[in-house]
C-alpha cells in the first residue's frame, strides 16, 4: 500500500491549493452523506401520501353533503312540512259519495219478484229515452218540452242531462220548473254491480229535499219503499213538501224520487216535481213512474 502524497499547485492567479490523491490501484474514497439542514425533514413515503389525500378528500365530500342536506331542509320547513312530526296521510278515497255512504251490501238487496219483459204493457206513443241512466219513459206535450242542459243538483251533484221540463213561474231572477228528470250516479264499488238500492235511495231523497227546495220545509211523506219499475228493482220516495219563500208563490210541491237497479255499477235516477201552483200536473208522477222501461 502506498503512502498518500500530497501536493501543491499553484492555481491561476498565484494562489495555492492542496488535495489528497491516492497512491496508484487504490479506490476511490467515498465521502460521508450529508448531513441535512437542522429545519429540513425527510418528506412521507407514498402510502403516508395517498392516505393524507384520501382524509382530505373525504373531509370535502362531507362537507358538500353536509351543505346539501342543508338545503333540502331548508327547502322542506319552508314549504310548510315538518318531517319529524308529519306522517303520511292515508290513502285518498276515490270512490264515488254514494259508493262511500252506501257499501255493496253481502247479497244481491230484493224488492220481491221482478216482472220479466213480455209481462210489461207495450211501449205506445211518445218517449224519452236516457242512455246513460239506461232506462226510457213517458214524453208529453205542451207545455212540457225537452230539458237540453246539465243540471248538477244538490251535494250529491246528480247531473240531470235527459227529460222534460217547462216554467211554472219568475223566481229570484230565474225561474220555477215543473220537471221530469233522470240521470245516472256511480253507486257501486265493485265489479258485480251490487248497489244498496235502499241507502243510495234515501241519500238521493235526503240530498232532493235537503238542497233542491226552500228551507226550512216540512214532508209529506206518501211512498218510502222497495219496488218494481220497469221489471227492475227499485227504491221509490214519494213526497210533499210544504214551504214559505219570498217571492215565490207556490207553497208546496208533489215530488218523487225513484232509483233503479240497471245492473251496472251506476245506478238510474228518476226524480218529478210538480209546484202546487199546477196541481192539474200532478198524475204524472205516478203515471210516468209506471211507464219505466228498461233495455
């Protein structure tokens, strides 16, 4: 092993420097690493990196749901809703009024034999037929002529749309009607077509003199019962009503409500009214009554 020589030159300038070199076949020395700065720290390896990413994306994915959830309560209290208190509401009931007062009875209602088509008289002179009800009935002349508007009437909103009509006098900046009318009201809820003929009779009876009449009126009560009109089952009330309005000269009115079992979930309703101020009128309750026929 050779002894390290040193040596002196002489760098430009005239300045002097010395080195150690080693002796030929010798290997180079190695220096020692550096030490770091005393304020210099090694950076995190690659899993210490990506979880510090992972924490910090986190913790802005919480806060946007945070401020999302926010809003959407905001939005809820200031529609009026609270819920943590509110709950929700049963189902709405869509059936028909009359399907809700009056549910299909377990079994088929009677109203005691019914009379089959060739046991009725023969359909003779003028009708009026209402398809929708599903029934047809007596026409008859003047002064009566043909009802050609939608009348909604009462709570029930019955929509007479077929019949006959005429004035009987002015009232209250319209008229007073003497009438024979008929429409159809849903009254069953169920496939078969049951109807309560009896409940969905005294309803409709209850709605006429609840809301077609001068209030407060008194009843006379002359029919209130199960019947057969037209070879089908029906519920028929009949009826005078006694009353008092102001301007309006009749007192009293002959009325009759009957409806019929057609066999369909709606059910024919047949309601006349004859103001006592043309008492000459008032055979035709009965009479039209007896001239129901159905298909």
């Amino acid at each position: 092993m050779s002894e390290p020589t040193t040596f002196s030159w002489q760098q430009p300038g005239g300045r002097f420097a010395s080195g150690m070199v080693t002796a030929p076949g010798l290997p180079p020395v190695t220096p020692p690493p550096r030490d770091p700065p005393p304020d210099e720290k090694p950076g995190p390896d690659g899993p210490q990196r990506r979880r510090r990413q992972m924490l910090i994306f986190a913790g802005i994915a919480g806060a946007i749901l945070a401020i999302g959830l926010t809003i959407i309560l905001l939005l809820v209290f200031a529609s009026g809703s609270n819920p943590f208190r509110d709950r929700a509401s049963a189902p709405t009931d869509v059936r028909p009024p009359l399907a809700q007062a009056c549910p299909a009875p377990s079994v088929s209602p009677s109203a005691g034999p019914t009379q089959a088509p060739s046991a009725l008289p023969p359909e003779t002179g003028a009708r009026t037929t209402d398809p929708d009800a599903g029934i047809s009935y007596k026409a008859y002349g003047a002064p009566w002529v043909p009802w050609n508007t939608v009348w909604r009437a009462g709570t029930l909103e019955v929509p007479y749309k077929v019949g006959q009509h005429f004035v009987t006098e002015p009232y209250s900046g319209g008229e007073y009607h003497a009438s024979i009318l008929s429409a159809a009201v849903p009254a069953a809820d169920n496939d078969g077509g049951i109807v309560d003929l009896e409940c969905v009779g005294r309803q409709v009876a209850a709605d006429v003199r609840a809301e077609y009449y001068p209030q407060p009126n008194t009843m006379e009560m002359i029919q209130d019962r199960m019947t057969t009109l037209g070879g089908k089952p029906a519920y028929l009330n009949e009826f005078r009503l006694h009353f008092k309005q102001a301007g309006l000269t009749a007192t009293d009115e002959l009325s009759a409500v009957a409806v019929i079992d057609v066999g369909k979930s709606t059910a024919a309703v047949l309601y006349v009214s004859i103001p006592g101020t043309h008492k000459q009128w008032d055979f035709v309750v009965d009479d039209v009554l007896k001239s129901v026929r159905t298909p």
